[in-house]
C-alpha cells in the first residue's frame, strides 16, 4: 500500500505517466490471483465456447450451401427478365450459344450448364403424368452439378431419343429402363411438340418433387421438339468460390451488359434461386446469435460481480489515493487497465483453445454415428461435420467480451467519484 501510494504521490508532482497505471494494474491483478483466474478462466469459456460453436455453425452452413447449389441450381444462374417474373414457357434466353461463350469467358466462372425447362404429359400405355422436361448438355451438366451421382440404375442420356426419369415418375407411368415413353406438349408458337423417348436411367435425389416429376433429355432435341432453336431458359453457372459469388454476381451481369447489350439475360445468386434455404440459414443463425449472447451476458455479470467486490475491498486504498491528490480518473484508469489485462488473459487462452479445436475437427471433423452417417449418405452428405475458419468466429466474442469488461469495470468503478477521502480512508479493508 505504501509503495503504492509513493507512487501515485509522486506521479502526481509530475504529468501523468500512462505506463505508471498500466505496471501497477499488471501487479494488482495478482494481488489476489485466485479471483484474477477465476475471472480469466470464465471470459475463456465463454470466448471459446462462442468462437468454437460459431465455427460449427458456419461449417454446417457452408456444407448445406454446398450441397444445394452442387446438386442442382449452380452457384448462380442467368434467365430472362420476364421468365423470372412469370416463368412462362416462351421467355427464352435467345443466342444462347453466344450467351455461354460470354459467361465462361469470365476468370471466376469455372463451367456453364445451359438448360430448357419445358411442361408436357408423359404417357406410357394408358398411364399418364405431367411432368417437366429438362433439356440439358450432358457434359456440361457433369462439369457444374453433381445430379448425375444420383443416377439409380442406367446411364445418363447421351443421344436424340434417350431418357432419364426420377424414379417415382417411372414407377407411376410403370416403366423400367428400355421402355418407352410418349411426351405431349405445347411448343413456342402453339403447336404441338411430340417426342418418343426411350428410358436410359432411372435416379432418385430423395426430394419429392424432382423424383416424381422430372425427366431429363438432350438438350438439342428438346430445343427441336419444342420449336426453340439456340435458346434456353437458364444458364446453371459453378463459379471457383461459392462464398464470393455475390461478388462474382455483380461483375458478371455487367460483363453481360457490355457483351450482350440486348440480352434479357439477368443473373441470380444462389440465395436468389433458393430463398428458403437462405432464410432457414439467417433464422438459425440468429437463433445461434441470441444464444452466444446470453452466454456472454451471463458471464459478463460474473465480471461486474468481480470488479464490484474489487472497489469494495479497495475503498480504503482508493481513499488513501484520494487524500494524496490523485485524481479519480486516474483511478478509474486504473480498474480500466485491470480489466482490460483480465480480458486479454481470458481472451489469449479462449481464443487458444477455441483455436485448437478448430483447426483440429477441420481436419478429422466430427463422427456423427452410424445412423446420423447412413442418413446423411442417402442424401450424398458427409458422414462427418466440420468446422469452419471464419474470421467473424475468432472476432465476434472476442470483442464483445472487450467491451463487456470495460463497461462492467466503468460501471464499478463509478463509486470512486462518489468517495469522500478522508471516509474512505478509514474504511476497513
């Protein structure tokens, strides 16, 4: 205490010293080391707590963004203006050739899958279902998705009159592979398109929709039943960073503004072409969010408490301070440095551990069982889950908890103004 007060005398006879504060906060940290650890010790459960189940968190989003975009719609897609609005048949994307050329020309794009999404009734024998016929380039569709791995039996059409069926359509019009079946629709200008198709595969995505109600072709002869010629209703896009594909979005509709003038063309991020998935994603996580909060509040009441006790049992210290001239904003200096060391010890061993951990399970990820695996592999998921580094993970908590400290230790420390020195002086310690 004296040793303290002599320097705070002397100090006070000369300008302020900022490092003055910061070695005598250092050493009265340990005055008491057992609360100091304490105090530490939960900061860094509550830093590593956050920091480790954010990067869960985004690692299991960036694995359902994966397999959404990768199995069918692409990381971002071009389609006409009014084909966005109304989603008529005769919407088209016309020079779709050119239009393909234009888009892979881009240094971020890595493939373009151009596809026609036409509407007719699939008959064979007396059975009848409607159903959608994709027009699609085979080869291109292997380079952008992944759907072809949900290929059941047969092979992916390849030539003019061959077939692939979602598995519930084909049990509904009971058919098998080498069967034929009859599609009836209408083309572009009103007439009738016909096609004789011929079952090469069969595939199961386990999504209803699709299953029952898709059937995929060859691209060309779609657009020539339909009376389309070189067009398309959608240009499926796999870019080199799904993450960045905003980015990619912007810059590649202004590629397509100056390359194609006259273009309907408009492109759409993922989150565009899926909302659902995009709003299951934000409302999770801000459920996550509110969660990591309370943890951080909760914790953060056990540093008021600390900083609180800590100006209590100092009163007769501080009023000494008081009586020798120093100002009371040294002294709330003081507790803020204390706090500000306690944060940075917790936060170093949170953010170690945390770190730890995460660059681990990024490796070995996490085993979810073997029911959970089997589940996952029906749906051509990971068996396992990984974490993901993100800077928001590591920074988030970390931050909060910063400012979390201070204004608890502000709001202890309060009490100083209030002191009266020589009361407080004669407080027992």
């Amino acid at each position: 205490m004296n040793e303290l007060a002599a320097s705070y005398s002397s100090a006070a006879a000369r300008p302020a010293l900022p490092m003055l504060n910061v070695r005598i906060a250092w050493r009265n940290l340990w005055r008491n080391p057992r609360r100091t650890w304490l105090t530490a010790s939960g900061i860094a459960f509550a830093i590593m707590l956050v920091v480790f189940s954010m990067a869960m968190q985004l690692g299991q989003y960036e694995m359902m963004m994966d397999n959404a975009t990768s199995m069918l719609s692409g990381h971002l897609q071009v389609q006409s203006r009014d084909f966005v609005e109304t989603e008529r048949f005769e919407d088209t994307l016309p020079g779709a050739m050119e239009l393909v050329r234009l888009v892979e020309s881009w240094p971020s794009v890595l493939s373009v899958a151009p596809r026609v999404e036409a509407f007719g009734l699939a008959s064979a024998g007396e059975r009848s279902f409607a159903a959608m016929v994709v027009g699609v380039d085979i080869e291109a569709e292997s380079r952008t998705v992944r759907f072809l791995d949900f290929i059941q039996s047969g092979h992916a059409p390849q030539g003019p009159g061959e077939a692939m069926l979602g598995s519930v359509l084909a049990r509904n019009l009971g058919v098998g592979l080498g069967d034929e079946v009859v599609i009836l629709g209408m083309g572009k200008k009103g007439g009738m398109a016909a096609m004789l198709l011929e079952v090469v595969g069969l595939f199961t995505s386990h999504q209803l929709e699709l299953d029952r109600g898709v059937l995929w072709t060859p691209l060309a002869s779609v657009q020539e039943a339909f009376g389309l010629g070189d067009e398309v209703h959608t240009l499926a896009i796999r870019t080199n960073d799904l993450a960045s594909s905003a980015d990619t979005q912007l810059a590649l509709a202004d590629h397509l503004a100056q390359g194609a003038p006259d273009s309907p063309a408009l492109v759409h991020n993922w989150d565009e072409v899926m909302p659902e998935l995009h709003q299951s994603i934000e409302i999770d996580k801000l459920g996550g969010d509110l969660f990591f909060y309370i943890v951080e509040i909760l914790v953060l009441f056990s540093v008021v408490n600390t900083f609180i006790m800590t100006v209590f049992e100092r009163t007769r210290e501080f009023g000494m301070l008081l009586s020798i001239g120093t100002r009371p904003w040294r002294i709330v200096a003081l507790v803020q440095w204390e706090a500000l060391f306690i944060w940075a010890v917790g936060a170093a061993i949170g953010v170690g551990i945390a770190a730890l951990l995460v660059f681990w399970l990024a490796e070995v990820g996490i085993y979810m069982g073997e029911q959970l695996s089997e589940f996952a592999a029906q749906f051509y998921l990971p068996e396992r889950l990984f974490p993901a580094f993100s800077i928001e993970a590591f920074t988030n908590a970390p931050l909060v908890m910063l400012v979390g400290t201070q204004l608890a230790a502000l709001v202890s420390s309060v009490r100083v103004r209030r002191m009266r020195p020589v009361e407080a002086s004669r407080a027992a310690e």
